[in-house]
C-alpha cells in the first residue's frame, strides 16, 4: 500500500526464500509464543516504531531479530514530509508500536504494543532497598508523568506491603540551573540515612551528584538505585549507579518477531506485550557493593581497565580473597560472572571503536584485550549476530 505521489524506501523486508527459525540464540525464552492463525499475505506493509524514550539497545534488538530472520533492513531517520496523513491503513495493515508503558496501550489504538516493564522496575527496585534497610525510603522523578506514575504506583505498594512508607520526591522541573537548585532543597531537607529510587538514571546521576555538592555521602548517607542502565548517565556519576534494566533490547527483539509473524500472514490475536526486566545491576550507589570493597574493586576494574590482560586469580589476588569467595560474591552482588561482564564490556568497547574510528580489526583487538583480530570477530559476532565489518557499515557509523 503506497499513497500517491511519494516516493520512499522500505523500512524493512525480507529476502530469504526460506522461512528461518525463529529461536534466538541470545533469548532462547525470552520472547513468548504468539498465538496466530493463517491468513493472506499482503504485498507491502509499513512499519512504524513509535517510541517514548529511545535508547540505541532498541535498534540493536530490531537488527539482531533481523539477521536472523534473513532480513535486508533499511533505516530511513529523516523524513521531508508527515508520513502520518498520505498513508491510509487498510484492513489487515498493522502499525507495531514499542511504549514505554506496560499498561499504557489500548486496544481501541489498532495496532500491536511491546511495552517495557516500569511497573515490575517499581517492585524490583522495592525489594531491593527494603533489603538494605535505611530507616527512610524516596521516589525520585523530577518530571512527573502517566508513565513514571505507574513505576510509582508499583514501588509504593511493594514498599506498603513490607510495611515501609515511601517519600515522594517529585515536581516539574525545568532543565539547568534551576533543576540543580530544587535538587539540592531537596536533599537538603531529606532524613538520613535514605534509599531513594529514581524513575530514571538521569534523575539517579542527579541526586548523586548533588549529594557530593552538599558532602551527602553515597552510599551511606544516601543509597540511590536508577532505572533503565543508560551508559551515558552511568558516566555522569560520581560513583558507579546501580540500576535496573529495562530490557529495551529485548522489547525490540520481541517487537521484530512480532512484524515476522505479520509479514508472514499470520493474524496475531493478542495486542500487548510487555518484556520482563533484566537484572539489577549492582554497583557503589545501592549501598551493597560499597559495603564489599573487593567486589566494588572488581567492578572498576573491568569498567577502567578492561584492555589489561585481567584474570580472576589476579583480581582474587588484589583484594585479598580466594577465587571461590570472589566468584561467589561476585555472582551474588551483580547476578553475572566476572569473566562475562569482562568480555561484554570489551566487546562494547570494539563496537564504538568500530563506529567511531578506521582502525584496523588487529589494533582494535589489541586496544580492547582481545588479543587478535579472529579472536574478536568470533566473539564480536557470537554477541551481536553480525561481523565487525558489517557493524562499521551500519547507518549512521563513522
């Protein structure tokens, strides 16, 4: 279906004469089944994502779903004209949209929604701060909204059934200076010690940079938990931010498989979806890592000093435990292994490196501690489903 007149290139489409598998290496059960049943295939159909906060883990799902589905996928991010008005969806068209919400799609909007998991954050994030019990608990959001109010609602009611009163911290703040302010009124006028969650990491980094304004000690004074695992907040902190993340890879990855099923012909007869939420992240902020200075050490060396030739032994070594006692609490802290956590943050470190620059795979390799050019474009595709040259070509590399 192409309304008169305009001229465009497809969003997506496939190429492969086989029908591919649909199991995911990296999320073998992550994303459901959907319930489908046959009926004709359309010639053309438009895909639009409509998105609340983007993050750059939503395009990593959608591409990864399409190479393995056998996909040729063309970005178009820069639009002449209103695409909303010339296009008229027909019976049997589907827009996907990708919410920000659980909850916050209706089935009058006649379409198919993956949400994220704000209000399963809001219980997580909950049981975690109970967990490290500070005398007072806060909900932090500086720009108050439906969608945050559900993260709210969630973490509130968590708190309740332990028993626990919550502190709202919220108002419409405006952008600069005048947000650092009423941030710093804020703390000022918080009880301490407090564990505050915060709707977003970018609200997290706020906090915690104002703490160390005003000598607020974080942890111990003021233990702050973010949401979504946004690298470049993370950056903006004073001290590592734990988080809780929100799975956008994953919603993406769903979302693909769901536009599979309808390029297929299949009629879908569910029209939400929300993903469940990845792992906590443990880091200084939450308050447990800093009482666990050898995990907090390990922690920062692989977010520093990734490039060096780290091993387990030797980390043990540095903070003066055993290797088992090391893994162990390693693993109980962050809920991964040392050795992932070391080859994903490499491998992050490639992929930049690989957009960002004309260096050769061998140098890279070498920057990153990877050692070799195989070496890293065996593992560099294992993780992202495609080789480090492929990834240089994408839209938008450099």
């Amino acid at each position: 279906m192409k309304p008169p007149g305009i001229q465009y290139q497809p969003v997506s489409g496939m190429v492969a004469t086989k029908r591919p598998s649909l199991k995911s290496r990296d999320f073998p059960a992550a994303a459901a089944e959907l319930p489908t049943r046959r009926i004709a295939a359309r010639s053309a159909i438009l895909v639009t994502l409509t998105m609340g906060d983007y993050d750059p883990r939503i395009h990593l799902g959608f591409i990864r779903a399409g190479r393995e589905l056998g996909w040729n996928i063309q970005e178009i991010r820069e639009f002449s004209q209103d695409f909303t008005t010339p296009w008229k969806l027909e019976a049997g068209d589907c827009s996907i949209r990708l919410f920000p919400a659980d909850g916050f799609f209706t089935k009058e909007s006649h379409g198919r929604a993956v949400s994220l998991p704000f209000a399963a954050a809001g219980a997580a994030a909950a049981k975690h701060l109970i967990a490290l019990n500070y005398p007072h608990l806060a909900f932090f959001y500086s720009h108050p909204d439906q969608i945050r109010g559900r993260m709210f609602e969630s973490f509130v009611r968590c708190c309740a059934e332990a028993g626990k009163e919550v502190i709202p911290l919220a108002g419409d703040l405006q952008s600069g200076l005048e947000a650092c302010h009423r941030t710093l009124e804020m703390l000022k006028s918080l009880p301490l010690p407090c564990a505050v969650f915060a709707a977003s990491d970018e609200d997290a980094a706020a906090l915690i940079n104002a703490a160390a304004t005003i000598g607020i000690s974080v942890p111990s004074q003021l233990a702050v938990l973010g949401c979504g695992d946004h690298e470049i907040a993370r950056a903006k902190c004073h001290t590592g931010l734990c988080s809780i993340d929100l799975n956008h890879e994953l919603a993406a990855y769903t979302t693909a498989k769901l536009f599979h099923h309808l390029l297929s012909g299949d009629a879908i007869a569910e029209t939400n979806w929300t993903v469940k939420p990845g792992k906590l992240i443990e880091r200084e902020s939450s308050g447990k890592n800093g009482s666990h200075p050898g995990v907090s050490h390990v922690l920062a060396r692989i977010e520093k000093d990734y490039s060096e030739p780290l091993a387990v032994p030797q980390l043990a070594r540095e903070v003066g435990m055993s290797v088992r006692t090391l893994q162990r609490m390693y693993g109980a802290m962050t809920g991964s292994v040392i050795g992932e956590d070391l080859l994903i943050r490499r491998l992050n470190a490639a992929s930049k490196l690989l957009k960002n620059s004309d260096l050769k795979l061998e140098a890279i390799a070498h920057m990153v501690g990877l050692g070799n050019a195989n070496r890293l474009c065996r593992l560099f595709r294992a993780r992202f489903g495609c080789t480090p040259n492929q990834c240089r070509m994408e839209p938008g590399a450099h």
